[in-house]
C-alpha cells in the first residue's frame, strides 16, 4: 500500500472535489482502527502517461454489503462511525475513463459486484456533475435511492451582517447574555491551538477526548475515548492534520480546564467540521452555540474561507441554526452493466412496495380492530 500513497496524495490534492475522509493521512488511521471487520478493498484507477510514471486519476475505497432488502451483494463505499463524507477522490479530466474502467472491473472481477451502491456521496458539486455526465452516457441501470441535506456554511461580508441573517433579534441578545455570564467565571478565557507546537496539540487532543467521553457521548459508549481503536485514530489524525497545518481546535476554558471544545480540519479551500464537546454543567450558557458564533467570525474576520461543511446530521438544531446554507448528500445505486445487475437495480423500488405490503396490511388490520374496540354504546 505504501507505494501508492504518494500517487494518492497527489490525486487528493488535484480532486474534482475535497475529501479529508478519504486522504491517505485520514483513511489509513480509520483502516487499522475499523477495518478488521470487514476489511475495505481499494481500487486505484491508474492513466499512463506518455513519459514518466502512470498517475492515479481515480482512487475507490470499497467493501461488500448486502443491504436490508436486497438480494444480493453489493460494493459499497467503505466507511466507519467517524466517516461524514464518501464521495471518491477523481480527477476531472479523466473521469469518465476512470469511472468507466472502475464498473468494467466490477463486472469481470471475482473481487467485484454486479451493483454498486454509493452512499454519503456529494450531490451538488464538480463530482455530481462529472457522475451525472458519465450515467447519461452509460448503457447500464443507475437510479438515486436516497437524498439527505446537511448545514453549510458559507461567509459573506462580515460577521454581524451574518450573524443577523441567521440569529433572530432576541436571539442574538440571549447569546450575548449568555457571554457575558459566562465570562464572569474566574480564569474564563477563549482558546485556538497553535499547530506548530507538537507538545500542545497533544494536549489539546487530550482535552477533547476527555471533555468528550465526560458528556453524554460517554455515557452512550460512542465517545471517541470509548474504544482504544478510535481513541489511536483520533490522536493520529490530529497530529498528521497539524502537521500539515489542517487542525483546527478552539475552546472555552476555565482555570486552564477545558469546558468547550470544537475540531475540524481545513480541505480545498473549505472546513470540514468533525466534532464538538461541552461540560454538561455550563449547558445553561449555550457554549456550544457561542463557540461555532466565535468561530463564524473567525472565518469571516482573520481567515477566510470558502465553505464549512458542518458534517452535522440533517436535523441537528445547532447546525441548522447558525449555518447559512445546505449541501445535499445521495445514495445512488449503479449497475456494472449485466442483465442480472440491470434488473435488479431498476426493480428496486418495485421490491420495497411489494416487501411494505404485509406491514401495511398488519396496520390496516390494526386500525380497524382499535376502531371496533373503541365504538361507543349506543
């Protein structure tokens, strides 16, 4: 695998659009902490180039799955529980040959599948366009089975103009009142990490795991600071990002103790938000609100940037609240271009009526019984 990561590298730098996720710096870490249960397979479309090596314009990570309800296996876009984004790494120019030769090799393949099922995918970009331009053209079944849009934010002329785009009135007083308490704690003081000092982002990585499995993630066992494996993965992570100078952590800190934490890491010209963490007992002053509205104006005032992807689920309220905008994310099913693969990618939608049928009919049966036993006495 080691003699491909600099091709990787290159082919993540020059993507038609940004995946942190899928970075080697990112995705090797996930593969050693998650990827024992079922092991991805990665896919490397390569181009030869008429002097010099052969250059990697496509890059797939990959594994099988039989979804709920489907007939058969499927290769699936790997992920784990800290994967937000599955959209793959390709280059514009050669997109069409590479996505080409990946369906070829997963008809033919012992290794492949006659469906691919694609899910966390960008739906609104360079990619999208670039997908949607090669199924146009492709002889095989493909249908989007599933959309979701998530919280995005986008900047614009400074961050009060902002700020009063997306906080109501009363709104933006609360938060102010709610600063202005807890600023009356003794040693309350606002925090971002310096990359360039390793000691520190060490530290700082310390912090959130605490902070974090100290909260209600904790309690549910899905901390990062919960398993060993997903503890190693956050640490390596955060030092290869702020080796690069990809981290960013800011917080909210009293006496030197954390009590709110946020991380993310810069990609493409954008932000990808990752996690967040708060002392339950100051939920009474909103800190994770305040600290993504000091981050708002962050963006708007010291860095600028184009985009943060909140990478929030779509009905988180903070996410919705403050961010200005949305992205989509689909599921799209494709068939590598066998009959079988047509088939049962085009009667999809026709099998899940067919399977809701018996539980319609349960609640039918239901519903009339409830109305007999509830008829009043005449």
């Amino acid at each position: 695998m080691q003699e491909h990561v600099a091709a990787w590298d290159t082919l993540a730098a020059a993507s038609v659009e940004p995946n942190p996720f899928y970075e080697s710096w990112m995705l090797l870490p996930a593969l050693a902490a998650f990827g024992a249960e079922n092991p991805p397979l990665f896919v490397m479309v390569y181009q030869d180039q008429p002097a010099g090596a052969a250059r990697m314009c496509g890059f797939f990570p990959l594994c099988r799955r039989r979804p709920a309800g489907s007939r058969g296996e499927v290769l699936a876009l790997w992920t784990h529980p800290h994967c937000f984004l599955c959209t793959p790494l390709l280059l514009a120019e050669t997109a069409d040959g590479c996505l080409r030769a990946l369906l070829r090799w997963a008809a033919r393949d012992r290794r492949g599948a006659a469906v691919m099922r694609w899910e966390l995918i960008g739906a609104d970009g360079h990619f999208q366009r670039s997908l949607g331009e090669f199924l146009w053209n492709w002889s095989g079944a493909w249908r989007v089975e599933h959309s979701i849009t998530r919280a995005l934010f986008r900047p614009c002329d400074d961050a009060e103009a902002y700020l009063s785009k997306t906080l109501s009135g009363s709104g933006r007083r609360d938060l102010r009142r709610h600063r202005r308490q807890l600023a009356e704690n003794a040693g309350f003081e606002y925090r971002r990490l310096d990359c360039g000092d390793q000691a520190e982002q060490q530290q700082w990585a310390l912090w959130f795991l605490g902070l974090e499995a100290a909260g209600w993630k904790g309690r549910d066992h899905t901390a990062l600071a919960s398993s060993a494996a997903a503890r190693e993965y956050f640490m390596t992570i955060t030092r290869s990002a702020a080796s690069g100078g990809r981290l960013e952590m800011n917080g909210y800190f009293v006496d030197g103790r954390p009590i709110a934490m946020r991380c993310a890491f810069a990609c493409g010209g954008g932000v990808f938000g990752f996690k967040m963490a708060f002392d339950e007992s100051y939920a009474r002053f909103s800190p994770g609100i305040l600290l993504e509205v000091d981050s708002i104006r962050f963006y708007h005032d010291t860095s600028r940037i184009g985009w943060l992807d909140s990478c929030a689920t779509p009905d988180s309220s903070l996410a919705n609240r403050l961010y200005n905008d949305r992205r989509c994310l689909q599921t799209i099913v494709i068939s590598a271009g066998s009959i079988g693969g047509d088939f049962r990618v085009a009667s999809g939608p026709l099998t899940a009526i067919f399977r809701s049928i018996p539980r319609r009919i349960r609640h039918i049966i239901r519903g009339s019984s409830k109305g007999r036993r509830s008829k009043p006495a005449e």
